[in-house]
C-alpha cells in the first residue's frame, strides 16, 4: 500500500510538471489602517485575485504601521501596506526598506471638529486626536493645521493619541478630543450630526503617500517576478474595485470590514476611495517631501533621510511600459 501511495504521488508530481502547473507562492500581507481605502486589499483577496497570478496569499491587519514595519523586519510578514511616513520614520535605520508602489498619494480626509468649533481661532489651544505620533493620521493632521494656518507649536494645539479612526470618531462624539482627520466614512456620519468640517482636503493640493506597498530591499532583489506578479494582483483588484458595476460589492465589503451597519456611510468612505486610487501606483516625490518636512521636526535624524533611496519604482515602471496598467483600466471601464 505504502508503495502504491508513493507511486501515486510521483505520477501526481510529474502530471504537474508536465502540464507546467505550479505551487501558490505564499505571502503575508499586513495592513496598518482600517478603514475604506484598504478595500482595494480586501477585493484582491476575496476576488481571488492573488491567487490568479499564483499567490496564496495571507492578509492580516497589524493595528499600526510601526508594529507592521517591525514585523517586516523580523520577517514574520512579507509585505506591508503601511503609511509612507512611518517607512520615513525608520528609513535611516537598519535593512533597506523599499516602497516599491503606492495607491495613494491625494488625501480624502475631512478634517472634522466637535460642535463649538468652527473656525481656525476656535481651534487654538485645542485638543487633537490622531491613531499615533508620527503616523499617517499624523501627517494629515499636520496638513489639515497647515491649511488652516494653523501651528501646532504657536498655537497651542494638544496632539493627542487616541486610536484608530473608529475611536477617533467616538472619542469626538464624547469630547475627549476636539478635532480629528477622519476618513468620509466616518465624518460624514458626524457631520450629520451637526459636527463641523474645517477642512475637506480632497479639495487642496496637498500630497502624501499611503496604501504603500513596502517590501526588504533583500527580498525584493531574491524575488522580483514574485513582486512584480504580487502588484499584478493589487493593480487589478484596484481597476475591480473602481469599476461601477462593481460598487455595491465593494461597498458591502466596506461595511462588513468596518462593521458599519449604515450603507450610506460606506458609500461615502467608497467614494472618497474612488477619489484617492492611483492605478498607476508610482509613490508621489512631492508627499514624501511633505511628510519629512514635518517629521523631522518630531525627528531630526530624518532630514539626512535620502528620498530617492526609500523608492523603488521599477516594476510599476515595467508594468506601466508593457501596457498591463492600461489594459486592467480598460478592461474594468476606467479609461477616460
């Protein structure tokens, strides 16, 4: 019998190289955020995306990007999508980190204050939440100040720690905080409520970079068809989830991840997706720029941080030549 299954498994072996089949190439994927934009991650992986260009992949959420990019580094994950900020913030540090894309370089948020607060004078000497120093909250709650004329040093304004935007959101309705940067999801439903929004920065010019994709350089120099058929995946449930006929799947998924029970308010955190998607995924220079402006008043250390040396965009740059971007935008029925 124990022959029989031997022989069984070679013939299985060789039937499978015969036709040239091979094993699923298994990755972790851990995602610091929680909130609308992370749907393009969740859509690849419950389409079946990943495994279409021969990933098995594990997706998991790591409550914040440093804890993310630590896990990285101890190569419990392979991949993270974290902010762009905290790659920054440890870039002159340890293995080379490389952001090899990024889906998100236009900010979506509003930024969102308690009843009382209606002006940029009403907001000084008030108490701001963000999820955590130095993230990219952080950063957008930096350029919502900025855009207000507003700073935080001058004027007083008490940058606190709260959470993520689920208890940023709640700690606004309790008055634990006076102001927050929330995704639509989220400030849309407080606005209803008579919370005002101080600034809507889709509206403004101003740049980051986040939905990273950040990888070690050492694992993307051992495996850059892997990467490379990893962005194929991401590219693609990106084009899935921006197509029309495809938003009531997305905005179900918005609400099932984000135990929203209103789909009203997912259909604004999708919309404000919609805005934010790059589908040509090259990290924006003027975000990074932005982010270490402000960082490195946090720390110093990052301002001798080289910009071009934390970007890796060559294999958005082959997909892009090849025409694999333009094809996924047609055949979703994105093109202009």
């Amino acid at each position: 019998m124990t022959k029989l299954l031997i022989a069984a498994l070679v013939l299985l072996t060789q039937t499978a190289h015969a036709f040239g089949a091979a094993v699923p190439a298994k990755l972790i994927i851990a995602h610091a955020a929680n909130n609308p934009r992370v749907a393009p991650l969740w859509v690849t992986d419950e389409q079946g995306l990943f495994a279409k260009y021969g990933i098995k992949a594990e997706v998991i959420f790591i409550r914040n990007s440093a804890l993310s990019l630590s896990a990285l580094y101890a190569k419990s994950i392979d991949i993270s999508q974290a902010g762009g900020i905290s790659v920054l913030g440890i870039g002159d540090k340890g293995p080379d980190l490389k952001i090899i894309a990024a889906f998100t370089s236009k900010l979506t948020h509003d930024f969102v204050a308690r009843p009382g607060i209606n002006s940029a004078k009403e907001l000084r000497g008030k108490r701001v939440g963000v999820q955590v120093i130095g993230g990219s909250l952080w950063i957008t709650a930096m350029l919502a100040l900025e855009q207000l004329k507003i700073d935080a040093l001058r004027d007083d304004i008490k940058v606190l720690t709260i959470g993520d935007q689920t208890v940023l959101a709640q700690a606004l309705e309790t008055g634990i905080i006076d102001a927050a940067p929330l995704d639509t999801a989220f400030s849309q439903k407080l606005k209803k409520k008579g919370f005002p929004v101080l600034v809507e920065l889709n509206k403004t010019s101003s740049r980051t970079v986040s939905s990273t994709v950040v990888v070690l350089n050492s694992f993307l120099q051992s495996q850059p068809q892997l990467l490379e058929n990893l962005l194929k995946a991401l590219i693609e449930g990106a084009a899935f989830t921006l197509a029309a006929e495809n938003k009531p799947l997305v905005v179900r998924t918005i609400m099932k991840r984000l135990k929203l029970s209103d789909p009203a308010d997912a259909e604004e955190g999708y919309d404000g997706l919609a805005k934010a998607t790059d589908l040509k995924p090259y990290p924006s220079m003027e975000g990074m720029r932005n982010m270490q402006r402000f960082m490195k008043t946090q720390n110093p250390s990052v301002a001798n941080v080289n910009l071009e040396n934390l970007i890796d965009s060559r294999l958005v740059k082959k997909l892009d030549d090849s025409g694999f971007i333009d094809q996924m935008i047609k055949t979703y029925g994105l093109g202009k």
